[in-house]
C-alpha cells in the first residue's frame, strides 16, 4: 500500500499524530490563516501530486471549520492528489434527517451531497443515523462507518468494578447491550419523555435490584447532557453509588461538562473523536485499521 500523506486540521492534531505514526505516513505540511476581512488564506507546502491524502477534521462546531476544509480538499485536487479521504471522527448535520415543518432545510443530505463533492472516501465513528439505516442513503461516496462500543466496553472492564450500564432511551437499547455484553456487565434503559430541548422526564426501572453496582450511563453523543443530568438525580434519589458517564463524542454544548460534574458525576469520560480533558477512550487504531484495510 502506498503510504498516505496526512494533514491535520486545526484543533486535530493528537489524533492525526496517532494516524501519521500508525500508517508510517508522511506529514502534510500547510499554512492556513485569516486576512483581516476574515476570509482564509490557504497553502499547501508538500507535493502531493499522485499521492494518497489523508485530512483529520473532526466537525464538532462545523460551521467555521468547513469552509477551510472544502479550500484544502479543492486544492489538493488542483494539485493532483490522487485521492482524498476524509477522516471525520465526528460528524454533525446528522441531526435533520426529515422535513419536521414546512420550509424546513433537510440539512443532513446538503451537508453530505456538499462533503461527497470534495472528497473521495469517507471515515468516521458512530454517526447519528437516527432514520437512516445507512451512509449510503445520502453520502455518494464510500463511507466506512466505526463503532467504539469495543473500545468503550474494554475501558469500562478495565477500569469499573461492577458495572450497570444504563442507556438514555430505547433507541439505545441495541448499542448499550452491545458494551454491556462486550463489558460482561448488566443493563438497563431508561423510560425517557423528552418535553423540549432542554427538558426531560426520566424514570429508571429495577433500582433496587442493582444498589452495589457503579452506575454507568453510556450514551454516543453528550451535547446539553440534559438527560444525563436528570438521571443522575433519579440516582441520588435512589440512594445508588455515585455514576460514571461515558460518551463516544464530547460534544458539550455550552456548560454541559461542568454541569454534569456540578450534579454528582463521579467521572465523566469520552473519547478522542473530539478533542476534550474527559478523552480517555483512543479510537486512532479502528481508523487506521479502516485505512489500512480499505
């Protein structure tokens, strides 16, 4: 396989340094800044004509960062890349699959007809497909979809004696019972009615039957952690053994990390797909496995 000459967009660098080291790959060197009107001044200082290239850009906050990635990618194909491959460990626009009221953008097909446009193949870790059943549905290019309920389920054996993993919803049920079985630990779902953005009811079932075990909510994407944070009160009330939370992207919408220690968190941990200090959880091999076996 030839090797891939990496680049790192701002903000990825621990992970595309994992992946360069993993892959025995090349640096990719560039310059990228902003004129004082704002727009973004971009160079590209390696020859990458007829090489492999890889790009590191997690898209938590994607707004900024996307203009700057679509720069790179365009150019690096007027440069006569041989191939781009995107390595997005988070991925958003996921959320607006389906038109809810009239007028309503669907945003999650522009944003994938907008990153099939400038790329070649695409990697990433646990998307939120919610109503879609796969990539393919919208992404016209390869998408290798990564699972961390492994990495996750190996961290929990390793780390949490006597483990109840709890999942937020019955959406989750599937997942959670993959690190659960994975974890060789029990699990329970959680009755949940979501009554806005911001609010949500909570009830857990089969308390009393797990009041020696570490409670460990699990879910793939802590944004507002409202749910978390409700839950964590059903806990306290239930007398049980303060929680451990664990989620796969740190996406932390506004005060949330701070929040959920504030309410009794024992631990909050994540992994690397975003950058974060909760990161405990390394994903950098599952991609350059899924790089190397493409």
């Amino acid at each position: 396989m030839m090797k891939p000459i990496v680049f790192s967009m701002p903000g990825n660098e621990l992970l595309s340094e994992s992946i360069l080291i993993g892959l025995e790959g090349e640096r990719g060197n560039f310059t990228e800044r902003q004129f004082p009107d704002g727009e973004t001044y971009i160079r590209i200082l390696s020859n990458v004509e007829e090489k492999e290239v890889i790009v590191v850009c997690t898209l938590h906050e994607p707004n900024p960062k996307l203009l700057p990635l679509f720069f790179i990618c365009k150019l690096l194909k007027d440069l006569k890349a041989r191939s781009i491959c995107l390595v997005v460990p988070y991925l958003s626009y996921m959320r607006q699959d389906k038109q809810f009221n009239s007028g309503e953008a669907i945003t999650s097909d522009y944003f994938a007809q907008l990153i099939s446009s400038f790329a070649d193949r695409l990697i990433t870790i646990d998307p939120h497909l919610h109503r879609r059943s796969s990539m393919n549905e919208i992404y016209s290019i390869p998408c290798n979809v990564l699972h961390s309920a492994k990495l996750i389920s190996s961290w929990i054996k390793n780390n949490i004696q006597k483990p109840l993993l709890i999942g937020p919803d019955s959406e989750s049920e599937q997942w959670v019972s993959e690190v659960a079985k994975d974890a060789g630990a029990p699990y329970i779902v959680l009755e949940k009615l979501r009554r806005g953005d911001n609010e949500v009811e909570v009830s857990i079932p089969q308390t009393e039957k797990y009041k020696d075990h570490t409670p460990v909510l699990v879910d793939d994407i802590i944004s507002t952690a409202r749910t978390m944070i409700e839950t964590l009160e059903h806990l306290k009330h239930a007398k049980m053994k303060p929680a451990i939370c664990i989620g796969v992207h740190a996406v932390f919408a506004n005060l949330a990390y701070d929040e959920l220690i504030k309410a009794g968190a024992k631990e909050v941990v994540t992994c690397n797909t975003i950058p974060h200090n909760s990161n405990k959880i390394d994903v950098s091999k599952i991609l350059i496995d899924s790089y190397k076996n493409q």
